[in-house]
C-alpha cells in the first residue's frame, strides 16, 4: 500500500516536470508551426543553471526557480534569435535542422562549462519526508507537483484570460490575420518562446533533483515530450499535459515491475503503434499538420 | 571533358599522392576513417538531401554496420566477404521494416519517429549483454581478410575504404544527376505536381531510404575494421550530428558535397588547435552558419560560381521531335462519373455529380468560389479520395487509383497556381515528365542505364517539340522561376501533355494571362481536341470560356445545376442568379 501511494506519487511529479516540457513544445509549435528540437536541452540548460546559481547563492529552491525560468528564457530569445527568425520563410524541416544545431552548441557547451559529471539541483523546499495518513511520501515529490501545478495554471490563465494571451493565441492561430489585425508578430512569437523556454527550465530544476542534470539527458527529453504531444493530439495544450502524465505513469510502473530499459524501449514501441494506427494522437489532431 | 570532373579528377590524384607520398601512419587512419564518413554521408544525401525527410536513423544504420561486422568477426570469425555484404543487408532490412508506416509520416513526425528508432537500437545494444559488450562494446576485431587474403591496415586497407567509397559516389552520381534526380526535385518543391505528372513519390522515398541504410551499413562495417573495436558511441545521437553537419555544409544534393563537408568536419578539428575536444560544439556553430547562410552548402556555392563561368547546353544542341497523342480512345465515353461525393468536415464539397465525356470534347466547368470545380478536378486525378461515386477512365474504374497511377493512365493536368519547380531549367521540367510514360524513372532505370545517353536525348527532344508546339521553345533552357505567367502556363501544358494523356484537366488555364494571349491559348486547346484530346476547363473567365467550350457544366454547392452548349448556359436562369448574374450583368 505504502508503496503504491509512493509510485504514484512519484508518476504524478514525474508527470508534472514532464508536462512543462510538452507544454513549452507545443507552445512553440503551435507559434512557429516549427519542432523546436533544442526544447530538451533548455530543459538540461535550466537544471544546469539552477546547480550553478545555489553555488553562488545559497538559498531555497523556490526562490532559485524564478532565476532559472528568466535565464533559461534569455537562452531560448537567443536560440530563436539565431534559428528561427532568420529562417521564418523556408520550410518548417530547415527550423528543426537549425534547433538540432543549436541542442548541440548547449549539449556541448554545457559539457565545456560544468564538466561530463552529473549535478544537482536544490530541491524545491528542503528534502525529507513528510508523514501523513500512515504514509511516508517524499516532500520533493509533493512540492514539485504543486509548483508545476501553479506553472501549468498560470500558463493557462495567461493564454486563456489576458489581452496578451489572446494575441499570442491569434499569432499561433494565423499569423498574416494577426499581423493585419495589428498584432506584433515577432514580438507574440518571441513572447511565446520565451515562456517555452522559462517552462523548460523549471522542467530542468524540477527534474534535477532526483534524476540530477547531465548534458546529455536534452534528446532523451524530446522524445518524451513528443511522446507526450503525439498521444494529446498534436498542437493541443491539454493532450501535452495528458500525454506527459501518461507517459511518466507507464515510465513509472514498467520501471517498478521490469526495468527501466524495458519502460523506455517500450514506450517507443507504444509511439510507433499510435502513428501507425492514430496518427492523429489519441485524442485527435488540434493543429494541422503545417509541415 | 568538362569541368567539374576535371576537378574531381584532380582532387583524386591529389588524395592519392598525399596518401601514397606524404601521409604518416597516423594520417592515413585518418583518412580512412575520413572514406567511412563520405560513404555514410552518400547515403544520407538520398534520403535527406534528395527525398527531402528528414532521417534522424543514419547514425543507427551506421552503428548496426558495425555491430555486425564487429559481431561476426571478433565471435565468430567471418571474413569480409560475409560479414560486409551481411552489414549492409541488415540496415536495409531495417529499414525497410519500419519504412513502411513512418515514410507516410509528415516532416516532423517523421524525424522523431526515426530517432525514437534509432533509440531503440542504442538501448538493446547497450543492454546486449555479453553478445555486444554491453557499454563497453566489443574489441579487438580481426582486420579485413577477404578469402584468406589479408588486407592490412595502413594504405591497403585505406584503399580499399576509398574504392568502396569511390563505387558509391558512382552510383549515387548516377542515379541523382539523371532524371531519377531531376523526379527527387519535383518530389521535395511540390509533392502533389509530382505525383500528377506520374511521379511515384512513395516508391522514390522508400528506395532513398533504403539505399541511406545500405550506406550507413556499408560505412560502419569499414569504420569498424578501420577502429578495431565498435563501442554504443558508433550507434549514438553524435554520430547523427556529425553526419548531418558534414551533409549541410558539404552541400546535400550534390555528391561533390559528401567528399566536402565529411573531409572538411575530419581535418578542420585535427588541424586546428583550439577545437581540441570541442568538434561538436563546432559542429554545431558550423551547421546553424550554414543552414542560414549557404543552405545548398560548400557544393553548391561553388556550383553557382560554375554556371557563372561555363554556361551549360546550348539550344541548337537539342533537337525537336514531335510527339504523337495516343490514338483516339477506343472505348467510350472516355470519362465516366457516377453519383461522386466528398465531404470535409460539415462541408459538401461535392454532393452527388454525374458526368460523362468522349474524346476530343471540350468541358468548361463553372460555377461560383467554393462550387466544388476544384475538388471535382482532385478528385478525377486521384489527389483526393471521394466518400462515394464510381470513376471511369476508359471503362476501368480508377477512384481508388494513386494519382500518380491515374496520370500514368492518362489523365493529366494543371493547377491553378503555377507548380514548375523554380530552380529547375524549363526543358528538364517538362522532360521529367516524359520519363514516368517513358519508363526510365527509379533505381531500376539507373541501374539499367535507361535514363541516360540516347534514352535522355529521346526525352528532351519530346519535350522541346512539346514547348515549340505551345510556343514556348525560346525559354527552354531558362529556370522556370524566370517565366512571366503567360509562359509559365504554356510550359505547364507542355509538360502535362508529355504524359501523353487522352484527357487533360486546365484549372483555370486564362488567369494572369493578357487579353491578347487568350485567343492564342484557345486556338491551341481547340487544334489539341481536334487530335482527339479531352479537355475539361475550369475558368472564371466567361468570353474565353464560352467561346472555347463545346459544353458547359455549371456547379454550386457541390452539385450540377445546369448543363448545356454555351448559348444554353448563357440563357439559364438558375446560372444567371447563382454565378452569371454578377460576372454578366
């Protein structure tokens, strides 16, 4: 019993880092109709610089995290900056060669900066456990699953509720109907980025923690993500944050019962079956294929 | 002898007295493992550069040449002439196991599924057990020994890298300079133009793919002959970048570029001090520079700089021959449709139209924006499926044809927005499509050597009689992205009639052309139906069309609400109010 509310506990929080990921990919997707192949490596990026500010300043993870979701973001403006803008005209496949480019500068950097060896993050509030109904649960899992739970919300509200949301849903949606309107374009897609890259990163200091950060963890975390997305429904926000739980669920168990080698392998397997058979994902296709 | 191979040779005799005078046993390691990279490259070209998807397994196909060879030779001893043919066969087979439900996949979805492949390869070897050595992978593999005979390492075994890598760069040259190139063209800029011009796009991505695993196999079995040991690293996510970066900048459609970017990427880190440990990182700099700015990479900069100095063919070289229209049909009607529907999502494209058509008969087809004139057009060639309704081209039922199936049978056509691939010289346009009818397109015909010499010869000089008759001859030799729009119609109807097609459907043939070019685009539709030619018409233009038209078909909302000879239509009330009524009054 015990067990099993820790399992679940520890799909769920996996689940939640998860979902930031998906979410900040299908942000961009849905803005730039382009893969952003470098979503994982921000993710990476975020658990790096949180490892490296708690060096500097010695304090609580949820104060570290609004430092990490701002630098991640300056590093995704420069990563749009340099693979999108310049690109916005040619087909959507030349974006996703031009993020695999810029995963490998941050892969690589990364390993030049902070060396091969694994960090870790601080967790969110202090480590321990905390006692509750006869169960032992991890104070990191519960404190991850509420901070990403007040991310995912406040990206919710944002888009759904505010004048700015809007015009980044209208920029996503038809951006020559957009701009006729007299959006700023540019600065809604950068503006989407952006809050992609802020997502990934708390992805990446939430992730840290337990499964610490290397510099290779990007590409193993963009396919998660685009496991996840394809499961939702691809371009759809919802099916993202689905998907992600999903995927950390059936990561979660199949590591408990066999391995995690199995999980992932077939976790990939399910992947080739769904677009196979469903290539519009599990809960139909929001956003047309663009590409 | 022309130019470019004047360079190639060049550049070969160079690399082999470097390598046979100058190069110490370290640089000839080097460069062998430089060869390895060219041929991996090759393959990758096809699928990425030529087929236009993006693969993210050549890194998996690479490692699994190696693992074999590395298999077969440290456990069980097999010699280069087993193991070498067994590294290439099983890349392929590989490939063609998951070739079929992810080659149907969009750009994207195609990438991640073929790195969620390549994936999965990494993690059964990396926990292979003792059968591939697990992380550490399997070392001391035996050299190459080809019945008994061993090739040493040094410059034997150097060689005989570079004679693999040479038979490669052959075939692939063969194969993508042709006009099997000229159809990846036309498959990358416009798939479905291609497709209506009889282009088999699924087949063409299917052996691009194919052949890249057969090359990244052939590249790891040497790689690993040449290392020694094959450990998870041969199968991972570097590998894949590496050989991206060396494709992108090298240039990924021209075979001078696979010898470029993969040289370049070897001895740029060797040579400069400061990259020392930081290739990668170079890579990846290197390949965002020159995804933005030189997106046909280092061969085709230098390529532009060619035509600048040495123009190409002139046009007395070529010929005109005429070609004859397929003799009238011999069952009729030629076109047969029956109670045809298609819906997308709540909307009724077309509900329920009959329509018959005999040979040399002229169809105009009207009716107002969103009537369903396009989407009829879709779907008589196959680009779109109906819901209901029989098709009948010469009493053969084709509705659950291919597109590229029906063009092949003889039913061609335009679009209404211009689909000529920019870049591609006016003649080679139209001689592509020839070639589907011809039959010398595919590997098979390159194999065969159908689709060069003589066979090539034939084509264009079909295809330069087809823009003389359409007067379209002086711009033969000129991109087609120079034409104005006049031109660029007649070249398209040059080249749907190179299908030599007993029915050609024009979607709205008259727009952006000038008045005084509509009586000379009619006169020629009406000589063409006077040879037997069917022709269906849709055209807002209602002079140009009333007068060329021996029948008119006027659709709204998805059905036929009139039909008649032009004068009848012209007096029809229901036409008037639904269409007419503005564009007459």
């Amino acid at each position: 019993m015990i067990t099993l509310a820790q399992l679940a506990l520890n799909a769920l929080s996996l689940g939640a880092a998860y979902a930031l990921v998906a979410l900040g990919f299908v942000l961009i997707l849905n803005a730039t109709g382009a893969v952003n192949f470098a979503q994982g490596d921000l993710v990476m990026a975020g658990g790096y610089l949180t490892a490296w500010f708690v060096v500097l300043l010695p304090l609580p993870g949820l104060v570290l995290l609004p430092l990490a979701m701002v630098a991640t973001a300056l590093l995704g403006l420069a990563a749009l900056a340099l693979a999108y803008f310049p690109l916005m005209r040619r087909p959507p496949s030349t974006v996703f060669v031009s993020t695999i480019a810029i995963g490998l500068i941050l892969q690589n950097g990364a390993v030049r900066l902070f060396g091969p060896e694994p960090r870790v993050t601080p967790p969110v509030l202090g480590g321990g456990e905390v006692h509750w109904a006869g169960l032992t649960l991890s104070r990191q899992s519960i404190s991850l699953i509420v901070v990403a739970a007040v991310l995912i919300l406040g990206q919710r509200w944002l888009l759904a509720r505010t004048r700015l949301g809007r015009q980044m849903r209208a920029t996503a949606e038809d951006r020559t109907m957009a701009a006729a309107l007299g959006i700023p374009v540019r600065a809604m897609i950068a503006l989407t980025f952006a809050l992609a890259a802020a997502l990934a990163g708390a992805g990446g200091m939430l992730l840290g923690n337990q499964f610490f950060v290397t510099p290779t963890e990007g590409s193993a975390l963009i396919l998660k993500a685009y496991v996840a997305v394809v499961i939702g429904g691809w371009g759809s926000l919802e099916g993202a944050v689905a998907g992600a739980l999903l995927v950390a669920a059936f990561e979660t168990i199949v590591a408990a019962l066999v391995s995690y080698t199995a999980a992932i392998a077939l976790l990939y397997g399910v992947l080739v079956a769904i677009l196979l058979l469903r290539p519009e994902g599990l809960f139909g296709e929001a956003a047309g294929r663009r590409a | 002898m022309n130019a470019p191979r004047g360079v190639a040779l060049l550049g070969a005799a160079s690399l082999i007295i470097y390598a046979v005078g100058f190069a110490s046993a370290y640089e000839l390691r080097v460069l062998t493992f430089a060869g390895c990279q060219v041929l991996m490259v090759l393959g990758y070209q096809l699928i990425f550069g030529h087929a236009g998807a993006l693969s993210l397994a050549q890194g998996a196909f690479f490692g699994l040449g190696a693992y074999v060879t590395a298999i077969l030779g440290a456990r069980y001893g097999a010699g280069f002439a087993a193991s070498f043919p067994l590294s290439i066969l099983l890349p392929v087979a590989l490939a063609a196991l998951i070739a079929v439900p992810v080659l149907r996949l969009a750009s994207h979805y195609f990438a991640l599924a073929t790195l969620g492949l390549a994936q999965v390869v990494l993690l059964a070897f990396v926990n292979g057990g003792t059968w591939t050595g697990g992380a550490l992978g399997i070392p001391g593999l035996p050299g190459v020994s080809i019945f008994g005979w061993t090739v040493a390492r040094g410059l034997p075994l150097l060689s005989l890298v570079w004679a693999v890598v040479a038979f490669g760069a052959f075939l692939s040259g063969r194969m993508t300079n042709g006009i099997t190139g000229l159809a990846f063209t036309m498959l990358r800029e416009n798939p479905l133009a291609a497709s209506a011009i009889g282009i088999d796009g699924a087949r063409l991505r299917f052996s691009a793919f194919l052949l890249s695993a057969g090359y990244g196999g052939a590249a790891g079995a040497l790689e690993a002959h040449t290392a020694g040991v094959v450990s998870p690293e041969a199968l991972g996510f570097n590998q894949l970048v590496t050989c991206l970066a060396m494709t992108v900048i090298g240039g990924s459609t021209r075979v001078a570029g696979a010898f470029l970017g993969a040289l370049l990427l070897t001895y740029l880190p060797e040579r400069l001090r400061f990259l020392e440990g930081q290739a990668l990182l170079a890579y990846g700099a290197a390949l965002l520079a020159a995804v933005i700015l030189a997106p046909e990479g280092l061969a085709g900069l230098l390529a532009r700089l060619w035509a600048k100095l040495e123009p190409v063919v002139r046009k007395d070289q070529v010929r005109p021959s005429p070609l004859i229209l397929p003799p009238l049909g011999t069952r009729e009607p030629l076109l047969e449709v029956r109670a045809l529907a298609r819906r997308f999502g709540g909307i009724e494209a077309i509900a329920g139209v009959d329509l018959t058509l005999a040979s040399g008969e002229i169809l105009g087809l009207i009716g107002p924006n969103g009537s369903g004139k396009t989407t009829l057009a879709n779907l008589v060639t196959g680009l779109t499926k109906p819901d209901r309704g029989v098709i009948r081209f010469q009493g053969r039922r084709i509705d659950d044809l291919g597109a590229f199936e029906i063009a092949r049978l003889g039913i061609a056509r335009t679009f209404q927005t211009s689909a000529l691939p920019a870049e591609v010289m006016v003649l080679a346009a139209v001689a592509v499509a020839r070639a589907s009818e011809a039959r010398v397109l595919g590997t098979a015909a390159v194999l065969h050597a159908r689709d060069r010499g003589a066979h090539r010869r034939k084509l264009d000089a079909e295809a330069m009689g087809l823009l003389e008759r359409l007067g379209a001859g002086a711009v033969a030799l000129r991109p087609c992205g120079d034409l104005p729009p006049g031109l660029a119609r007649r070249v398209e109807i040059a080249r749907a009639l190179a299908l030599r097609p007993s029915l050609l459907i024009l979607d709205e043939p008259a727009a952006g052309l000038a008045e005084s070019e509509h009586t000379n685009l009619a006169d020629t539709l009406r000589s063409l139906a006077a040879e037997g030619l069917a022709l269906i018409v849709i055209e807002h233009n209602m002079p140009f069309l009333l007068g060329l038209a021996g029948r008119v078909l006027a659709l709204d909302a998805g059905r036929v609400i009139a039909t008649g000879t032009p004068a009848e239509i012209r007096r029809d009330p229901r036409v008037m109010a639904s269409y007419l009524g503005s564009a007459a009054a």
